[in-house]
C-alpha cells in the first residue's frame, strides 16, 4: 500500500525565525540563525472575547497557520487537511495571577448550563 503526501502550504512563527522564507534561508545553511525577540502575535482572526482568552501556544499556532494560507486561494483553505505540531506539549494553562489581566475571567461557579438535566433546578420560594 502506497499513499501519496503532498504539503501545500507552511508556516512559521518563532523569535529568530519569524516567517517561513526566513526559515528556509537558515534551514538550508544560506543564512546562519540570529536569536531575535518577537512580539507576542495579535491574531485578528479570532473573535475579541476569544483572542483575550487565547494562550500563548494557540496565539503563536494561530499565527503559523495565518502565514502557512495567506497565499492560498479561499476554495484550497476549506479543502485543506491542517497538521499542528508542538515542541513544548500542550502550552502554558492561564492562571488568575499571570501578567496577561486582560484575559477573561473564569465562569463563577454557579454558572453552570442544566438545561441537558431531567431533573429541575431546586429553586427557593
């Protein structure tokens, strides 16, 4: 059994290597590697309320895979089969004491969807 592997598009964002024909240059040995600081990505892609809760490691996939389809025409994106790859796990989990305040804050606890119980909700006359 044989099957065939086509990549269509990649993408890369990473401090030192912030695009993917940046990358290439130094993955080939045409270009040696430079350490550089990278701004935390903005991705516009994502709604307001999701992109302030985003993580770190969903903001910098985002942003690969924005530069891997900008090229591409909207027909070959829908069709695309997409492969998402992490050197470090899963990524950090927000926690209320980082130093990103602007992220959402959790659900309370009493914010809690019944509506798929057979039971009713004990309410208090």
């Amino acid at each position: 059994m044989s099957a065939t592997l086509a990549i269509e598009s990649v993408g890369v964002c990473a401090p030192g290597l912030p695009t993917w024909s940046s990358a290439a240059t130094v993955l080939t040995d045409r270009a040696p590697f430079v350490p550089a600081a990278m701004a935390a990505p903005v991705n516009a892609a994502l709604p307001p309320t999701e992109r302030r809760r985003a993580n770190g490691t969903t903001r910098w996939a985002l942003a690969a895979a924005g530069e891997a389809i900008q090229d591409l025409a909207p027909q070959a994106i829908a069709g695309l089969a997409t492969v998402f790859a992490s050197g470090d796990g899963d990524g950090e989990v927000p926690t209320p004491g980082d130093a990103d305040a602007s992220a959402s804050p959790p659900l309370p606890p009493q914010a809690v969807n019944t509506a798929a119980s057979k039971t009713p909700t004990p309410t208090r006359a």
